[in-house]
C-alpha cells in the first residue's frame, strides 16, 4: 500500500476549480512528480498548470475534455499512454448538479450529470485500475457527497448519481485490499467552491460550509491512512447524517424538501 504522494503520478479530473484544484496543489505540496489535471475549462487548467510548475517545481500535463463523453476518457488513457505516464492515484472529482424540480430540466442536463458523476467515473476506474492491479500499487480516490447517503428533493439525479459513487466505491474497495491496491470515497458536505453557484444552488442552503482545502486535506490522510472504504467530512455532516438513519424516510423527505425547496425553474 500507498505510504506517501511522494514521486507519484496523480490525476485529477475537474481540477481547474475548487476540491479539484485543491487536490492538485495539495499533491503537489506533499512531493508528487507528475500531475494529470482534466476539465472542461481549458485556460483555467493551463493557468493552474503554470502555477503549479512555478510554486513546487512539479511536472504538470493538461488534457481538457469534457468527460461526460464516453470517447474521451479513452483518449486520455491513449493520451497518458503516449507520455509514457502510468497513473499511480486516479482521483475523480469531476461532477455536475443542477438544482430544481427533475421534470424541469433538460433530458440534456440530466444525461450530461449521470454521463459525468456516473459513467465517467466509472469508465476511467475501469481504464486505470488494472495497470494499478498489476502493478500492486496505486489507488483510486473518488469523490462523492454527504448527499449520496439520502435522497434531496430538486436535487433527485444528483443525490441519487452520488449514492451510485458511494455503493461503488465501497464495493471495488473490498475487491481490491487483497491486491495492495487502495480504493477510498470522499463524502464532503457543503464545500465553499464555486460547485453551487454553477448548479444554481441559493447559497442560504449551504449549512456547514468548509474550505476545499480543508476538505482535501483529510481527504488525502484519510486515502493513506484510513482501513475504511470512505469517510465523510465534518462533525455536523456526519452528525446528519446519521441522524436521517435513525428518522422515519417520511421524516427525512419532509425535511429535505423544506430545506431544498424550490420554486423557480434550475438555472444552467
């Protein structure tokens, strides 16, 4: 098993902002050689790219996609190929929500988010672990929510994209500690990122908002330290959410609805 980031080759998907952002300056900061950073966003990655280079002295590799097509992830796997790079950390990150009643929204909007939160993630695990395997070492890092342990109404496709990413993640987890390779889901809460403003999440929603960089930071301990297959971040998340376990499912919907009440059409 993984004992430290050090001369490891990273990638990071949905890196040009927030926890993504914060994984790569992290991995950085802790001695990695080599980071893969993917977005949709291409100038905010080549920025991020030049900073990382200039701060820690890192090699940084760009590949900007929009992952949610499937033929893309196979082009960064024939990308990380011809560089000659084998991943030794998978984390994907990447992820989309918007935020409304389901039958408002597009049936683009909503098979661009489970070709991202789902599919995506599972394809590229599926196109990186076994170099992983058959190397004995590595690990997949994938990010899910708080939100994946409940069901949010106006927010129906992401809670339920996410719980998709706990169950799996958990599962491969199992399959994998016999083979030294390390599997590991992030459930954050609320996270001051620039995520709700894009899914038109009202900020007065936030309830216990923590910085990315706090958040990656346990995340990161928690990957090389933890014999748990996952882990949610904060006192109060964890403290909701096993709340909602002990609550009768009406209880719990009546609550989310009121705290995710909507009444206008999601914002794209």
């Amino acid at each position: 098993m993984m004992r430290s980031f050090k001369n490891i080759t990273a990638l990071v998907t949905g890196a040009s902002s927030g926890i993504g952002k914060a994984l790569a300056r992290e991995l950085a900061g802790q001695g990695a050689a080599n980071l893969i950073l993917v977005s949709r966003n291409a100038r905010r990655l080549e920025q991020e790219a030049k900073d990382l280079k200039i701060r820690f002295g890192v090699k940084v590799f760009v590949f900007p996609a929009d992952l949610s097509r499937s033929e893309n992830c196979q082009k960064l796997l024939e990308f990380t190929e011809r560089k000659r790079l084998n991943v030794d950390v998978l984390i994907n990150n990447a992820g989309l929500a918007h935020y409304g009643p389901f039958n408002e929204a597009s049936f683009e909007d909503t098979s661009a988010m489970l070709g991202l939160n789902v599919r995506a993630l599972a394809h590229l695990t599926r196109l990186f672990l076994p170099g992983m395997i058959e190397r004995k070492t590595g690990g997949v890092l994938n990010v899910a929510s708080a939100a994946g342990f409940q069901p949010l109404p106006n927010l129906s496709v992401y809670a339920a994209s996410k719980a998709f990413v706990l169950n799996f993640s958990e599962a491969l987890w199992t399959e994998c500690k016999s083979r030294s390779v390390r599997v590991f889901c992030l459930c954050p809460g609320n996270t001051l990122t620039r995520f709700h403003q894009t899914a038109g999440i009202d900020r007065k929603r936030m309830f216990f908002s923590a910085s990315a960089a706090d958040v990656v930071r346990f995340a990161l301990r928690k990957f090389l330290k933890s014999s748990q297959p996952s882990a949610i971040y904060g006192f109060w998340n964890k403290l909701m959410i096993y709340a909602e376990r002990l609550s009768p499912k009406r209880l719990t919907l009546f609550v989310t609805g009121l705290m995710y009440r909507s009444s206008s059409k999601p914002k794209d």
